[in-house]
C-alpha cells in the first residue's frame, strides 16, 4: 500500500496515519482498502489493484490519505473521507498498477512524456465537500512585528 504502485519496493505508505478497510456488500471476496490511494482485491486480498492515485494523472481520481469508508445500503454508494474531504462512487473499479511502474517518474512526481494519454481510472467519483473547511495546521507562527498576525501551514496545502 505504498506511495506508488505497492510493489515490494515501495515502502512509502503511511499504514499508521491513514488506513481504512471496507468489504463488498455483493461480494465478500472483493475488498476496498484506502491509504494514500484506493486498492482493490476481487480474490479475498490475495492481490491488489490500484483504483486511485494521489498524482490525477490518469484522469480523475481522488484526494490522498484516507480515513474512513463506508457503504450504504440505502443508497448504494460506497463513501470514503481522506484529506481532502467526502467523496463517493456507486461502484469502484480498478485501474492498473502497471500504470504507475511504466509511466510515472517517481524522481520528479510527476507522469513520463511518452505516457499514453488514454489511460484513465474508471471510476467516476463525486465531491461532496463542497462548503466543508477541509483544514489541518500542521505549524502556526504569531509575528514579532505584528503581533495580531498568526500564520499557519496547512496539510497538503503548503
């Protein structure tokens, strides 16, 4: 469950920071796992696949760090809370991991030149934090020349 694409090398997850765990309602053998992105298992958590990224470069997808996920029942959507605020899908389907190992460089952050612009993750996710203050200071600072100013540095938003 690593920063990446979760393989063996990848030893960058937050397991003790971020870490949610939710099992298909349908199809007890298909799990949701969230930590810094979304993973899949159809085989009881034999393998993963990868159904979010915290890059957006493989088209939509959703905020990093997740907390909470749920489904309900009376709606039919399966909900997950991260850093970023409430999002949810009707149905989450994986992308794929190789993705990641091809096109990403993970030196610069960021998606290799010669990455086809047709990868895209299927699922379609919907932002409910519209109004929410989505805010977590990390660092806060009172001015010696002004001392009614505070700053503050917020998660994920510098």
């Amino acid at each position: 469950m690593g920063i990446y694409d979760g393989g063996t090398g990848d030893n960058y997850g937050q397991g003790t920071y971020d870490l949610t765990l939710l099992v298909d309602p349908t199809n007890k053998k298909k799990i949701y796992t969230g930590g810094i992105n979304i993973w899949v298992s159809e085989d009881e958590g034999k393998t993963f696949e990868i159904a979010s990224l915290w890059m957006f470069v493989f088209g939509q997808s959703i905020h990093a760090d997740h907390h909470y996920s749920a489904y309900n029942p009376l709606n039919n959507y399966f909900y997950f809370t991260n850093d970023g605020g409430v999002y949810r899908t009707k149905s989450i389907k994986p992308g794929s991991r190789q993705w990641i190992v091809d096109y990403i460089d993970k030196d610069a952050e960021n998606i290799k030149p010669d990455a086809p612009d047709t990868l895209r993750f299927p699922t379609v996710w919907e932002n409910l934090s519209s109004g929410l203050s989505i805010s977590e200071f990390y660092k806060m600072n009172v001015s010696r020349a002004y001392p009614d100013y505070i700053t503050g540095g917020t998660q994920d938003n510098s």
